[in-house]
C-alpha cells in the first residue's frame, strides 16, 4: 500500500509553495511582523481567489498547505479560519476560535465548561458575557466563534469582533505573525451554531482535530525550512578550506533535524487522513494520530530552528537574520493548548487501556 499524496495535490502544493514564495519573502515577513498590523492586509482575497477556502478540500489537502505556510511564515488568518469545520456557516471572510478562558485551559475541555455564559433574551435572541483570552488572529476576524455555556450546556455562537457589547484588547505575544487578543462580551448579541448536547460535542471534536492537525503540519513547515536555512549555510560556508557541514559535528544537527522533520511530517499527514476519515475511524485511533503528529510536530520544529542557530553561529544571534521568526513560530506552537506531556500522558493512557482491554 502506498500512502502519499495525489498528482493533484502535489500539483497543488508546488503552485502554493510558488505563490508563497514569491508574495511573502523573508523581508516582507519581517516587515509585516513589525508592522501594526502583523499580518497582510491584502493577503486574503488571492487566497479565496485560489480556492484555499473551499470547503469542499479534505484535511489532506489542507496540510500541504499549512505545511507550505509554515515554511514562509504566511501573514494572515487562514489557519484559524480553516480549523473551524465545513459544519459552521462557510464565509469567505477570515474567522477565528475563541475557548480559553479561566474554566477552559484546553481544547479538550471546550465541551464541557465555559467561564461565558449565553442566555436567551425574552425576544429570542442569544446573548453572552464573558471574556475569553489569548484569541489567535482574533484582530483581523472578521467573525469570532466562541463556545459558552446555556442552561442546557456548552454551544457554540457566532459574532462580531466589532459589534456592540464586544470589545477586543491586543495582549502581548512572542510571535508578531500570530498575535493574540482578549475578547469581552457583555450582552452581546451572537448567533448560535449548535445546539448544547451531542451536536455541540462533535463539532467541538472536529474542531480540535482540524486545528491541532494544522498546526501540526505548520511545524512541519517550520522545521523544513530552519532545516534549508541550516544545509544551505553549511553548504556555503568554509573553514580551515572545507565547507563546514563536511565536519561531523555540524552534519550531524542537520541529520538529526532532517530525521525528525520526516518523522514529523508522515504523522502529520497520517493525523490528516485519519480526521477526514473520522466517520470510519473509532475517535481513540483519530486522538493518538493527533496527539502523536502534535508533539512530533513541535518537537522537529524547535530542535531544527535551534540546530539551525548553532550552525549558523553568530549571525543567527541577530535581528538581521530571519531565523529567530522561525524560532518565534516553533515556541508559539509548543505553547498552544494543551503541553506535549499531556498530550502523551492521554497516549499512553489509550494504549495501556487498549492492552488491558480483552483479546480473543
């Protein structure tokens, strides 16, 4: 059995990575990174223009683009909009997920508790208060869908970043491409998505599978490309009349990053496939494919931007080298939602579960 993707979408990663490319240079990157703004305000249209947003394109094909965008660092919300399934209203507008807040620490308690609280007012209409905190891209959303708690349990709504009732603060973050916001509702009005109970539970579920198997594949981008930065410079750079990735101790941190990039990448892609086969797939099987691709994915991301740095050598320790944005990315991703530990942790418990269970 091979396992791979199709002429397709390898035709569609080449025009990605060529647009990419080409739009957003490193220079650009930076630029945007310490604009105002931090993302590109004219990026969104090609993107709906290209069919990025289409909601007919499975999680597969999805990847090769988050992996894409993680190798140039691509400046603007696509990925928090992407992670929100086909089951919300599709809008060609950017969107974000708003679910930390002080009872919610990760994304998979989102189903269960919510510091928001929605009630419905005697017109029928749907109102939340609350506040909920480091909100991706939430400053160029144009619609933030947020989960609160009903007298029936948690739901998902909708609303607007800039209605009445809502107001949204900028907090600081490491990461000047993907920067984070508090969002407080007082009474705003928001229009609901799901009903609380088993549609609620689901959409949560894919919810989190799609965002935490973007993100994955995003390190794989970010890892790819600390690892190009780190083989060209040994490439190019001599010593003692040799090129310094000829010496063992430079070639094996590029070795080691190469390895663990792949590894990373196949899980990624594998975490993909098994979510657009959630309906066929026992939902255990679909959390370890996640959970594996996540902490695979954070991990080749940080070792090969800092075995990157260790053989650039000292122009690496400087603004003027656009490593540390990847640097940047890498520890942003290990920070989102829940740690690598507790991603094992809850791995390890389906495994040991699954050999306790009876056989024969």
């Amino acid at each position: 059995m091979e396992f791979g993707p199709t002429s397709a979408q390898e035709e569609f990663r080449e025009v990605a990575h060529a647009f990419l490319a080409t739009r957003y240079p490193p220079e650009r990157v930076a630029e945007l990174a310490d604009s105002a703004y931090g993302h590109a305000v004219d990026g969104w249209d090609p993107l709906v223009r290209m069919g990025w947003l289409d909601p007919e394109l499975d999680l597969t094909t999805l990847a090769l683009l988050a992996e894409e965008s993680g190798y140039v660092l691509h400046p603007t919300p696509w990925w928090s909009t992407l992670g929100l399934p086909p089951t919300t209203p599709a809008t060609p507008v950017p969107r974000t997920f708003a679910w930390y807040d002080e009872r919610c620490r990760s994304l998979r308690d989102t189903a269960s508790r919510s510091a928001c609280r929605a009630v419905r007012s005697p017109d029928a209409a749907w109102r939340v208060s609350g506040t909920k905190r480091l909100v991706p891209d939430l400053a160029s959303a144009s619609e933030v869908v947020l989960s609160a708690e009903t007298p029936d349990g948690v739901a998902l709504f909708s609303a607007s970043p800039t209605g009445p009732g809502v107001s949204v603060t900028p907090t600081r973050s490491l990461d000047g491409l993907r920067r984070l916001s508090r969002l407080r509702c007082v009474d705003a009005p928001v229009r609901p998505l799901t009903e609380s109970g088993a549609a609620t539970r689901e959409a949560l579920g894919l919810i989190r599978w799609r965002t935490l198997t973007l993100l994955a594949a995003e390190a794989v981008g970010v890892a790819a490309r600390a690892l190009d930065l780190a083989a060209g410079h040994a490439r190019e750079r001599t010593q003692f009349g040799r090129p310094i990735g000829s010496y063992q101790g430079v070639a094996f941190r590029i070795a080691d990053s190469y390895l663990a990039t792949e590894l990373a990448r196949t899980l990624a892609y594998r975490a993909a496939w098994l979510v657009d086969q959630s309906a066929l797939t026992p939902p255990a099987e679909v959390d370890g494919a996640v959970a594996c691709a996540v902490v695979a994915g954070r991990d080749a991301a940080l070792a090969a931007c800092e075995h990157a740095m260790q053989v650039l050598g000292g122009i690496a320790m400087t603004w003027a080298h656009p490593v540390h944005r990847w640097y940047r990315r890498a520890l942003w991703l290990r920070s989102f939602d829940a740690s690598s530990s507790a991603h094992l942790a809850e791995l390890a418990a389906q495994l040991l579960e699954a050999d306790d269970a009876p056989h024969g």
